[in-house]
C-alpha cells in the first residue's frame, strides 16, 4: 500500500475544495441529522458529567434559548438526564469556535464546496464579551442570539440569495495577503466579507436603523468571518476525508476536556486524550489559573492549512498571543516538517509567496515528535465569564499515536 | 543654530499631528482661496505649455465638468488663454493623486488635524480605468464625477456630520499592521475606511439602490482611502513647516512634468527638476514606452513616513510593483538614513514594530546621495488612457542640492 500516494490525493482533495458561502438558514431546517432534542457541541463527543465549565454554560444557554428549561438549574437537570441527545458539530458536517453549541434553532451558515459538491455548516459568530460560545448564558446573551437569528440572519439570508455567493478560499487568499493567519486573526477576512455583504444588505427594504446594526456589528467583530471559514475549512477536510490508506489528519478538535483527531483513512474514528492549557498572553486581571483547557472546532483552520499553520503571514498576532515576528516565522516553518503539501491558493507574502504548510502526516507527526501548533482564544474555566487570553497550544502526542497505531492494525502493516 | 534640534521639532510636530475625517463638502466652499476660475492641479507650479498628456486631460476634463467649456478644443483653448487660473493643491491646503485637478464644485474631504488646528483637503477617489486623475474626460468620466458630486458626497457628508469624524492615523496604524503601506496599497485601509463608513450610509433615508451603489463603490476600490489618507499626510507634513532651520522635507510632489520639494525652514518655496519615470510592473500590453514621467501628490505618503518607507510593511506589494519581499525590507532600512526619526503610530511588524522612517533631512540625502524611494502608479503619457503600471520611482538629487544651497543662503551658513 502506497500511504504517501494516498496521502497526496488526500491532500489535492483537501486543496480542490472550492467552499462558496451560499446561504443562511435555521440549523434544524438544514443541518443533516438535525433535531429539536439534540445540541451540537466543539471537539469529540462528550457527556454532561465531563464537560467543562464554558461548554456547560453554553449547553444551559441554548436549552434557556429553546425554551426547553425556564432556568440555570432546570437546564442542568434535563442536561444531566439523558432527555437531550449531544452530538459532535463535526459528525452533522458542522463546525462551531469555543464550546461551539447549535441548537435547531439557531441560525448557521451553509457552505457548499463546488468542486465536491458536500456542504458544510457553522453558526454565526456573536462578537465578544458575554457571549454563548464562552458559555455565558444571561439574558443580553439570549436577546442578542435572538437578535442575530431572527433579524440579522434572515437579512444575510435574503442578500446572499441574491447573490453569487461569497468564495471562501478566495477571501482567504487574500486575507493572508493582509496580515490574517485565518484562525485568531481574522481582521482582514472579516472585513472583506464585510465588502461583500454591504451592499447586499444596503439593497433590502429594511429600516435603517436595522441595516445600520447588522453592518456596525458584522463590521465591528473582527472574527465575523471566523465562523464562515471554520465551516470553509471542515468542508476542506471533510474533501480529503475517507481516503483508503492516507495519515492525513481531517479534523482536530476540542471539547474543552479532550483534543481529538480524525485520520482520512480511519473513517469516523476519534482519537482523543485530555486538551492541553494554551500557553499565551492573559487580559488584564486573568491569568494561567483562570483557563480552561483549549476548546473549540477551529482547530479545523490548521487541519487545512492556516492558523498558526499560515503564521508567518500573520506577524502582527504576536502582540495579541506572545512571542517575536520571528516565532511566527518559525511556527510556519516547523509545520512544513509534519505536512505533505504546499497550499497552492494559500501562500505567505513574507515567504516569497510559498504556500502553507498544509495536510498533517500522522506519521511525520509521530516520527519527529512533532506536534502541530494551535493558535487559539483561551476561554475562562468558569461558565460565562468569557475569553481571558489567546495563545499557543499544541494537541497531545498520544493521539497521533493512537492513530498510527489503530492505522497499523486497520491496514496490516 | 541647531539645524537637528529643528529638525527634531518639525518631526515632532509631523509625528503628533491628528489628523481626522470630519467632513465633505464642495472645493469651492471649503478650500481656501478656491475660485470658479481656478484650477487645483497634482505637483508644483505649471502652465499650460509645459503641461504633460495626463494633467492636460484632467484640465479638459474640470473645464467640462464646470461647464466653462462644451468640449476638448475649446477647453484647450480656455486653457492656454490664461483665462484660467492653475495653482498647486499645496499651495491650497490641499492635495490630490495623480492629475490631482480640482475645480470649484467637485466634492472634496476636509481633514482636521486636531492637535494643530489646520485643515487640508483632497478630492474623492474616482476608482479604476477611464478617471479624470489619469486624464481621461469621456462622458463616463464626467457622469461618474457628477454621481460622485451630487449623490456619494452628500451621503458621505451627511453621515459623517452624525458622526465623530474618522481618524485617519489610527486607521493607517491599523492597514500598516494588515499589509499596506499606505500609498500604492491601501486595500486594508479602504475596507477600514468602509467599516466606518457603512452603518452611516446605512443609517440615511436613501433608497436602497443608492445606498448600494455607494457601499459597492467605495467597498471595491481599494484605493478609496488613498484621497483622505494622502489630505491626512498633508496635515501632518503642514505641522511640521515652517520650522525656523529645519531641513525637513514637508512635501514632495510631481505634476508629470517637474517633481517639487518643500522644506520645513525655507518657506512656500519649490525646489523643482524634471520628474523620472517609475521603474516597474506594466499591464498587459504596455510598457515603458507608454508611460507619463511621474505625476501626483501621492509622495506626500513618503513625506510623512508611509509610502515606500513603509513598504516593509506591505510584502505583498511586490506582485504590483516588481521585486521581492526582501527588497520591500530593504526599501524601508534605506530610508532610515535618510530621515531623523522613527515613527511613533505607524510601526512595521515584521521588522518587531518599529516606528516607520520619518522626516526626510535634506541634509543627509545631499551627503549619503540617497534620495527618497516612492511607490507609485504609473500613468499613460497621453491624456486619459489610465493607468498602465505601478513601480518605484525616485526623486532627482538634485532639488535636494538646491534645497540645501538656498538652506545655507537662507540662514547664512
């Protein structure tokens, strides 16, 4: 068996993928799978009894959102009984940042990758401070998520109907032209979606008060976009998913206790163990003690080749999650040691241009003890209190192994 | 005297000039000393005669637009008659990209820098192909200049008036640390431009078509900040004139024919010599052959330390221009030998944050023979072909030499 030939159409899949934001609609009138007692949640499956603080608060904000509990405690109960169905993001083709929590109700993003003809989906991002993804759950939580599905996301629903779609992997291009990594800076991104969906919303009967709020708040959050290229990034992975006899890594994933993976030629399998603490830069008042242990599907950016993958495009994120220009450089060039391509659409001004590090090897992995940078928000331990930090994490070594092991047994080599 | 102490004061001033958006309203109405029958133009002083292809389209084109002409050859005719005035931008607080010609009724920013007091001006970026800056006059021309005119800048003028203005240096700090450099890219710049300016739009009782028409207008060109971001510069190069014995260049500026420099201790007086032709990148189908020697007031960037001397900044630049990465660095290191500070709001990060090169000493290009590096669009040598390149272009040593010769004159040394 050839791996490395398997690997290389695994990855000229995962670099194919042409994502297109086509639409907006509910989660349980698109999501595969879908239903009104089921919560989607980031990273590999989990239960009640061993999520973290942020992913427990998220889950009773979106049961309060629901109206399936009335308060904190009801919805800890019904959590806790085995009434609500959990669920990966990832196994309903669906990525969320942070505790990523989708209920049916909530408004997502739909991707469609032209080239393979899979769709993708992702939530919509809420900005910062007090918000679901961090497990916060008060009522200016709910009303603002009230606020997003039921007025912003129609608006984008309508426009984006009218509308070609907006090119994912394009937009992404050029943001690494523009000081974005795709992962923890999204400044740029977000702001050519923003270019994009201006005059499509400027062109609805809406009042403009209203236009006015979805155009300060999509433009105001400089991860708007974040959102949009997670669910362009799982359909990336999800197009080099299910190659007989690759080691490309398709998913990476954290619920907030577990780092997992996913292998292309290991069908759905997760290989998991307990999430590292990211190592970073802290807000003010917050330190080390504060964080939780990583969280969130947008891992899915390095499993696709940027993040902390394409930090070398990115020099001015180290002000935000520690180290020199320089580090960033590095970062991109230890990851060329553990990929098996070059991204042909993605590539790195500061590098002469050369494209990411992109398709992680299991194998190269485990060979040189390498494993692969994260670049990531740090979220508080506790339910709701918020994001404390960003910074760098790496997923631990045993899972790679695990899974060059499971690759051993499942291939008789 | 103490020519680096002066120097250190002009700089200071550059440096902690203000510079903020706070309106748009009509040349005539807002520039000083603007008249019916006068006619800004890009560089320093020229008539008629000496004028080259582009600045003499963009005469014919003014002449038109104000009606004081009903077509080419009798604007020439008016032109050449003296029945016009022709005055530099500079000489009116105001400056303008490549033509730069500015009548009376044309819509203009108007820029206050708020630590100083002064205010500057430029008029309002015309986007790409057929424009009066690269001096073409069709009806396409005068249309888009009307709708501009009469539809965009009461919008703008509106919505800004409900707001705190804009601030332009904050803005540049941010686009220097999202891959522009401030002058031949400004893609970051325009996008943040548009973030501001869309929930204003938004908010107006426009028709959604119109409201649409200005979002995409000023949301796909990413050149629609260069016109407030060079009156910005302006401001700042204002702050520091007039520094009794300093050698700080305050402005350089081209008019296709000559390039001019102003100096901070020497007055309103040009030291002018024929411009040179930028060395760069051509569209497809043209070449160096086609193009206009250097023309515009967009050098005013590199006089307040961005432009070029934060091409270190823009890696990506090089695509546009020609060269490598590496040469973009090396563009920035040059220029610090030729200037007295670093920046304290603009950094570059790659090379870890420092200030960018700032305040240009006449003294130090007439000994080191180093003279400025611009970043510049190339324009055809006919009137109103457009723009048929971009490339780097230096200033002639010479009105250096002049400068520093009246300098020694001046104050007797």
């Amino acid at each position: 068996m050839d791996v490395s030939l398997a690997n290389a159409t695994a990855v000229a899949r995962m670099i194919a993928s042409r994502p297109v934001l086509t639409g907006v609609a509910r989660a349980g009138e698109s999501i595969p799978g879908m239903h009104d007692r089921l919560l989607l949640h980031a990273g590999p499956p989990i239960e009640w009894d061993r999520m973290s603080g942020p992913l427990r608060g998220a889950v009773i904000g979106a049961l309060l959102y629901e109206e399936i509990a009335s308060d904190e405690e009801e919805a800890a109960g019904i959590a806790a009984s085995g009434a609500i169905e959990f669920a990966p993001c990832h196994d309903h083709s669906a990525v969320g940042p942070m505790a990523g929590v989708i209920s049916s109700s909530m408004a997502v993003y739909v991707i469609e990758d032209l080239k393979h003809g899979h769709r993708t989906y992702s939530n919509l991002n809420e900005g910062y401070g007090k918000v679901l993804r961090y497990g916060a759950y008060g009522p200016e939580v709910l009303d603002r998520l009230r606020w997003m599905n039921e007025a912003m996301a129609p608006a984008l629903a309508e426009g984006l109907a009218g509308s070609g779609g907006i090119d994912i992997r394009a937009l992404l291009s050029e943001a690494l032209h523009m000081g974005d990594e795709g992962h923890n800076r999204n400044k740029a991104g977000s702001l050519l979606f923003l270019k994009l969906l201006a005059p499509m919303v400027a062109s609805l009967e809406l009042v403009p008060a209203e236009a006015t709020k979805i155009l300060a708040f999509i433009g105001d959050n400089a991860l708007s976009v974040l959102n949009p290229v997670m669910a362009a990034c799982k359909a990336m992975g999800d197009a080099a998913h299910g190659v007989d006899g690759s080691t490309v890594v398709t998913a990476m994933a954290r619920n907030g206790t577990d780092f997992g993976i996913r292998v292309s030629g290991l069908a759905d399998r997760w290989f998991t163990a307990p999430a590292g603490t990211p190592d970073g830069l802290y807000f003010a008042g917050f330190s080390s003690a504060d964080a939780n242990p990583d969280i969130g599907d947008s891992t899915i950016t390095e499993t696709a080749g940027i993040g902390a993958f394409a930090m070398a495009a990115a020099p001015a994120i180290v002000s935000f999650v520690s180290g020199t220009p320089r580090d960033a450089i590095n970062a991109t060039l230890e990851m060329y040691e553990i990929t098996v391509a070059e991204h042909e659409h993605f590539t790195i001004p500061t590098l002469d241009f050369r494209g990411t590090p992109t398709g992680i090897d299991v194998r190269s992995v485990v060979e040189l003890g390498v494993t692969p940078r994260v670049n990531t928000g740090i979220a508080h331990r506790e339910a709701g209190v918020g994001q404390v930090g960003a910074g760098l994490v790496r997923p631990p070594l045993e899972i790679f192994e695990q899974a060059l092991l499971a690759f051993a047994e499942r291939y008789g080599i």
